[in-house]
C-alpha cells in the first residue's frame, strides 16, 4: 500500500511537472507572436548575454532541453543528499549546543575540544551551502551579488563555452594533429579492401545515385544537357577536324567501302528500274524527233550507264575512282584551308543544329541514358556496379599499403577540415552559444542541479568533516600552547 501510494505521487508530480512546462512553453510562444522574449532573469535582466538581440527563443532550443521524468527521478536524489547533509548540519549544531552547554556547567577537558570542533563544522557547512545554492539560486532569496550564476549568467556561460570549444578544440593545429593520428589512409584502405564493405558502399553509391536520377527533372537536364551541347558546337568550328578526318579516311582508303556500297546499290537499282530510267530519257528527247528513235537512245543512255556502274562497282582501279579520291581528297584540305568551304560548313552545321529534330534528339539523350543508368544501379550484376565495386576494392589494396597514397589522402583530409574549421569557426561555436541562450533559465538550472546536485551535496557533507577537524586540530593546538 505504501508502495502504491508513493507511486501515485511521483506520477502526480510528473504530471504537475509536464503541465507547467506546457504553459511555459505556452508562454514563450505567445511572447514571440507579441515580439518579447526574456531570458533567465527577464529581457534586458541580468539573464541576457551582452549583445543579444530581443526575441523569442526556438521551441527548437526548448525541445531539446525539456526537463524530463529521468530528471526528476535525479532530483530526488539531490534532495536525499540535501536532507543528509543537512541533517549532518543540524547534528553538528545539536552536538555544539550540548558541548557548549556541559562547559559552561563546569566539565572540563572533552567539551571544549568538541564544541570547537561543531562550532567550525558548523562553519565549513554553512559556507559549503552558500557556495553551492549560489550556483543555481539566491540563498534564502536575498539579492546577494555573485549569485544564481548560472541562471543568470547562463548567456555569458555559453558564449564563454563556445569561444572554450573554439580556441582549445577548433583551432588548425588540434584538428590537423588530430586527423593525423587517426590514419585514415591506411584504416580506410582496409576497410574498403574488404569484399562486404566494398558490397555495401557500391550499394549505398547506388542509392545515392537513384535517387539523384529520380529527383532530377528531365525536362531541366533536357533542356541543360540541349543548351550545353549546341553552346559546345556552336562554339567549335568544326570545319578544320572534319577536313583532318576526311584526309585520314582518304589516306587509308576507308572510303572504299562506302564507294563500293554505293556502286552495288545503284548497279541493284538500275537492273530493278531500267524501264524507269529509259522512260525518263525518252521523257526528256524533243518533240520533232520519231518515238522509235528516242527509244533507241533511250535503251543506249542506260545499256551505257549500267555499263559504267558494273565496271566501277568490278574494277578497283577504275577511273571514275581516281577522281573520287582526287575529290575526296581537295575537298578535305578546302575544309581546312578555303575560307568560303569553311564558312558554308559552319552555315550548314548552325542550320542543322537549329533544327527541332535535332533538338529533339539532343534532348532523348538524357532519357535514354538516365534511364539506363538506374536500371544498371539497381541490377547488382550489372556492369556498372560490378566496374565500381571492383575499383572500390582496388583503391582500398593501394590505401591499404602505398603510403605515399596514403599520405596524399590524409593531406587533402587535412586541408578540408582545417579550412572547415578555419573558416566557419564562428558559425560552429555561435551554435552552442545561441543553443544555450535559448534555454529557459530556470528550466536550465533544474536540470544542471538534478545532474550534478548530488555531487554538489557530497561537498557539502565533506565541508562539515574538514571544518569540523580543522576546527578541532586548530583548538588543540591553542590548547597545547596554553592559548
């Protein structure tokens, strides 16, 4: 029964508790809608930090140093120890009294050694509870200087502990020496030598990578990936590079294929459309002249032209050849050197690129290789991540036992946090400094008092213990000396 009905009053104050933390919380709300926020003792008290400006502080802040059941569970083990020192107190003013009181009764000897002993007990304990009420509050509410320090200095803590933190922890020499211990290279190199770990970061790359794809818009990359590509063209003259590779494919006769296509081809359509081509002659022939006659030379001009393509199209040295590769030939140096043959080469090339089709091509690209890409990130057999996952375990066989390698990372490591912390320093230590400005002072002091308090108490006790033997030792001294 005892048990129960402790049980109930713990949950009857945690439930007090959280409902005062509520209206708190209630409260700094509705000073930042009115634009007022106070800190500790009060806006513009002794609670804001030199330099603060006015305004409600974060329910962020608030959140995170909400005073909590665990808390309070800690806070009432403060208060044992405050009973208990306390008692040790009142135990040490009990035994001087009766000291006191046995010599001025007439008892000589033992009282006077006791009653020096309570009497600087008494002392040391009374100082102890001054020094550390002091730390959280005003000792019995008096406006004492020096006192409540960390409600109301609680900004002036924080700036202090950020510059601390700043000076002794973000400064280039620590963060460089401390990188440098580590030895990342070789740990690294290690670690990614391993098939599984290598398994897992080509796993987490590909994630990574999906979901990059699948955020992108492909209308934007379209359109980027379009503007990149014609701006890269337009911008290079093409003339010159075509006119080195025509002369290249001429010198190596690997236009001989394309001619040799074309001779098959036309030869395969003249045999298919002879009639066409003889009824196309005849078309053109004058009117005055016999139908027999425009036949004849009808069925002459394609017997002689099918002559012509099947002797090119057998004859590797044939004439017509010859000249191809004489044109083939001036016309790749015209493109490198004839102004006109190159200014008409880049007319033709802007026309082409201005035209929608070959924007349109540009612009599937991306869908094309998009698409590919995320299907070969999330095929584990896929070329892609077996490529990566091999180069991951490679990289991690050269970390793990080339120290210049090594060293090479660890400099760049180096460097990037040394300018990290270099040049952000202020934004890093400004974060504890406004993350403790935003805490309620009186809420920050509870739950200090309910992590250290019983600690606290301990010197308490330990202050009646020492004071009460340095008490007793200075009187028996004075004892001794006849004082």
């Amino acid at each position: 029964m005892r048990t129960g009905r402790r049980g109930r009053r713990v949950r009857g104050r945690v439930e007090r508790m959280e409902r005062i933390e509520g209206t708190g919380e209630d409260a700094a709300s509705g000073a930042a809608d009115n634009g007022t926020a106070g800190t500790g003792a009060g806006a513009g008290g002794p609670g804001r930090g030199p330099g603060r400006r006015s305004g409600a502080r974060p329910p962020s802040a608030l959140a995170s140093f909400a005073y909590t059941a665990a808390d309070e569970e800690k806070r009432r083990g403060v208060r044992r120890m405050k009973t208990t020192a306390t008692g040790l107190l009142l135990l040490v003013a009990l035994v001087y009294v009766l000291a006191t009181w046995a010599k001025n009764e007439g008892v000589d000897g033992w009282p006077g050694f006791v009653a020096a002993a309570a009497e600087a007990g008494m002392v040391g304990a009374l100082a102890d509870w001054f020094a550390v009420t002091a730390l959280f509050k005003r000792p019995l509410g008096l406006p004492i200087p020096h006192t409540a320090i960390i409600p109301t200095k609680k900004d002036q803590l924080g700036a202090s502990l950020g510059s601390f933190v700043g000076e002794n922890f973000l400064s280039g020499e620590v963060v460089r020496d401390r990188i440098h211990s580590l030895a990342i290279g070789g740990r690294l190199g290690s670690w990614l030598a391993e098939p599984a770990h290598a398994d897992r970061v080509t796993a987490e790359l590909s994630t990574a990578l999906r979901g990059a794809l699948t955020v992108l818009r492909d209308s934007d990359v379209q359109a980027v990936v379009g503007e990149a590509i014609t701006r890269r063209a337009n911008a290079a003259e093409v003339g010159p590079g075509l006119g080195k590779m025509l002369e290249k494919i001429v010198a190596d006769g690997g236009h001989r294929k394309v001619v040799d296509l074309v001779c098959v081809r036309a030869h395969d359509w003249l045999v298919e459309h002879g009639d066409s081509v003889m009824d196309a002659v005849q078309g053109g022939a004058p009117g005055w002249t016999p139908r027999f006659v425009d036949k004849r030379v009808g069925e002459r001009v394609y017997k002689e032209l099918l002559r012509f393509v099947t002797e090119m199209r057998d004859m590797p040295g044939h004439p017509a050849r010859s000249s191809i590769d004489t044109f083939l030939t001036d016309f790749a140096a015209d493109l490198q050197t004839d102004e006109e043959t190159r200014a008409r080469v880049e007319r033709l090339k802007s026309e082409i690129l201005g035209r929608g089709e070959v924007q349109d091509v540009i612009a599937s690209a991306w869908s094309s290789v998009r698409q590919m890409m995320i299907t070969a990130a999330e095929d584990e057999r896929s070329e892609l991540r077996l490529r990566a996952r091999a180069s991951l375990m490679s990289l991690g066989a050269r970390l793990a036992t080339d120290g210049r390698l090594q060293a090479k990372l660890e400099g760049w490591l180096e460097d990037a946090a040394v300018y990290v912390v270099t040049t952000y320093r202020a934004e890093i230590t400004s974060l504890i400094s406004d993350t403790v400005a935003g805490w309620d002072a009186d809420q920050t002091s509870k739950k200090i008092e309910a992590h250290i308090g019983r600690d606290l108490q301990f010197i308490r006790i330990n202050g009646t213990v020492v004071g009460a033997l340095a008490g007793l030792a200075i009187y028996a001294v004075s004892w001794a000396f006849g004082a």
